[in-house]
C-alpha cells in the first residue's frame, strides 16, 4: 500500500552542475531536464552563459558553489579564458581547492593542453572532476597521478557522466589516463534526485511516519549519499527500495556507526538520526567536515546540544548519546545541511524549535521545510 506522504527528491545540483558543464563544452547542442531550482545551480547556468560569449576575459559569478568554482576553473583554462571567479557567502572563507601549479603543469602559451602532472585531492575531488572534464578537449593526451584522493565516489560519478557524453577516460590506481583531443556528443540528459538532500527527509520519515521519496534511484545511482538507506535500515526503520523511490517507515530504532570519509554531506542528517536512536552512535571520519559550508562537526556539536544531545568529540569521531531532546534556539551557520539537519532532528517535539538561518536551504533544497511539514501535518 502507497503510504499517504509522498515527496519527490529535488534534483541533483551535483549532477545537474556537472551535466550543464558537459553540455556547453558540447556547444550546447543537447538539453538538461529537472534541472534544480535551487541557488548553487542557478549561478552555474547563469555563469556559463557569460562564458559562452566571453572572450579573453569574464567575471563569473559562482555564488556559494564550490563545485562550480572547482569545476569551471579549469575550463576556463581549457578555452584561455582569463576569469575571475567570484564568491560569496560561505565559500569566501573556505579553501578554493584550485591546484593553480597543477593547471600550470598542464598549459602552454596560457591555454590547457594536456600533459604530466601531479594533483593532492586531499581536500576536495572536485577539482579533480573539472580537469577530468576539461582535458578530454585538450591537444595532447595526459596522464594525471592523483595522491591523497578522498570522496572517490564523486570522481566515479563524473567518469561515468562523462561516458554517457562519449569522453572516455581510464583510471589505474589512482592514475589518470585522459586522451586529448576528444568531443562530447550532445545529449539530453535528465538530473536525477538528490539523495544528499533527501536524505534528512528520509530520516524525517524513519522518525515520524511512513513516506515515499521519489525520483530516487537506489540500484542505479552511483551517488555515495544512498549509503543512508542502508544506515536507516540497519537502525531498525522499514525500508522499501522501489525503481525509482524509497520508502521509509519508523521502527525501533537503535544506535550505529558509520564513517562518512566519502559521503561527508550525511555527517548532519546522521547526527539527526543518532540523537533520536536508543544508545550510542559513533560518526568517523569528521576531519572531512572541516572545510564544508561551516566547520560542521564542530557546529553539529555545539548546536544539537542546545537541544539536549549528548555529543562528543573525540580523535576524529562524533559519539552520539541518544535521548530526548528539548526544544531551544539554534543557529545553522549559514549552511543549509545543519538547517536541514536540525528541523529533522526535531520533528517530534510538541513544540518547534528556532532555526536562525533556516532560509539557506534555498541553496540546496528550497521546497525543504514544505515538504518537511507534509510529514508533520499528515
């Protein structure tokens, strides 16, 4: 039986920015369909318009995105643009994680050509992802050693949208084989759901009530976010893993451990989940979280417990003491996954809690707290 609530997962900003990118180095010769309404693709669009009429040098505006900065930057290399890449928000005090010796390395006459270079991917893949989408344009071929490489998952989903475009690239340890002077083939390519933003929904609903989640494709995706259907299940919540949806109901729901070294973004709504779970939940890998939208181990800590979590920091690992909460004043920091987090977290108290900076979810999500309140209403 269909449970009464059912919501459908906003689309993927992750793929969509990739997918956008790939489409304009394909001369914008295809369409991308469920394209996100949400504030970090809307620059992306807004950014490669100006870059398709630029010449010799462009302001390009990318917001709060990260991946877009990361991903663009070596375009521009790419086409030997000169572009100021300018920021706002949160990401002006976070690392850009553009390896400028490596682009560099890479160019000749100021113009990405390809070649033999080294990349640390210690703080972000994302960089990584834009010179995997630019070299394939490239003259000459490359060979790329990446070291250190964390969030492998990301790097596996751009190759494979890269493929989809008809780009091959080829990976041996952690070594990159790009063939120059490639093409992409227009294609019309449909976003699919983003399980890094339904995933506080769904544990929403592990909380509250049964829910389907919509436009979800658990068997398929390669997104490392779908890691949160097997945790809820794990816990003790009813799942069902439909073709294109997942369901979730409450059950009796008990501690857990999971490391989130390559799904940083599950950190919050993991902390939503652990504080609502009889016994402890250890949360690793949080050295991740430190240069995201917030330093979020530290802000998940510091703002779960003005609810009455009890929350400790030890050796690179979050120890997540469930029990009940209390209402109380919180602040999101200005990063739409802690806003989320902490709403979902709260959803069973008989009064709501304050969420200063609640509107940053319009980053990600923007429908986040109405469809949030079609699991508390129903």
């Amino acid at each position: 039986m269909t449970p009464d609530v059912i919501i459908k997962a906003p689309a993927s900003k992750s793929l969509a920015i990739r997918a956008e990118v790939c489409n304009f180095l394909s001369g914008n010769k295809g369409r991308v369909f469920n394209y996100p309404l949400c504030e970090d693709a809307a620059h992306a669009k807004h950014a490669l318009r100006l870059l398709e009429n630029a010449k010799g040098s462009v302001e390009l505006d990318c917001g709060e995105s990260a991946l877009f900065m990361r991903v663009i930057a070596p375009v521009c290399a790419l086409l030997g643009i000169d572009a100021t890449l300018k920021t706002s928000g949160t990401l002006t005090n976070r690392p850009s994680g553009i390896d400028s010796e490596c682009i560099r390395t890479l160019s000749s006459n100021g113009k990405l050509v390809g070649g033999v270079a080294e990349l640390d991917a210690s703080v972000t893949s994302q960089f990584l992802s834009g010179l995997l989408i630019a070299l394939p344009l490239a003259k000459n071929d490359t060979t790329l050693t990446v070291k250190n490489l964390k969030s492998r998952p990301y790097v596996d989903t751009t190759i494979k949208l890269l493929s989809q475009y008809g780009v091959k690239i080829r990976e041996e340890n952690s070594v990159f084989y790009i063939p120059g002077g490639q093409k992409y083939e227009p294609l019309d390519y449909t976003v699919e759901g983003d399980f890094s933003g339904a995933s506080s929904i769904l544990v929403s609903g592990a909380l509250k009530r049964e829910i389907r989640v919509e436009d979800l494709y658990y068997k398929s995706s390669l997104q490392p976010e779908k890691a949160i259907v097997d945790i809820l299940r794990g816990c003790g919540a009813g799942i069902k893993v439909g073709d294109n949806y997942i369901e979730v109901k409450p059950g009796e729901l008990k501690g857990f451990e999971f490391d989130v070294s390559d799904n940083p973004d599950l950190a919050p709504p993991l902390c939503a989940l652990a504080v609502n779970c009889t016994g402890k939940s250890t949360i690793l890998g949080i050295d991740r979280l430190k240069y995201k939208e917030s330093d979020r181990a530290l802000v998940l800590s510091k703002e779960f417990s003005k609810l009455g979590a009890d929350i400790k920091m030890l050796d690179g690992k979050m120890e997540i003491n469930g029990g009940p909460l209390r209402t109380g004043r919180v602040n999101a920091h200005n990063d739409h996954r802690i806003a989320m987090a902490l709403a979902a977290a709260a959803i069973n108290l008989s009064e709501s809690i304050t969420i200063e900076g609640a509107d940053r979810v319009k980053k990600s999500y923007p429908d986040f707290f109405n469809d949030l309140d079609k699991i508390k209403k129903s």
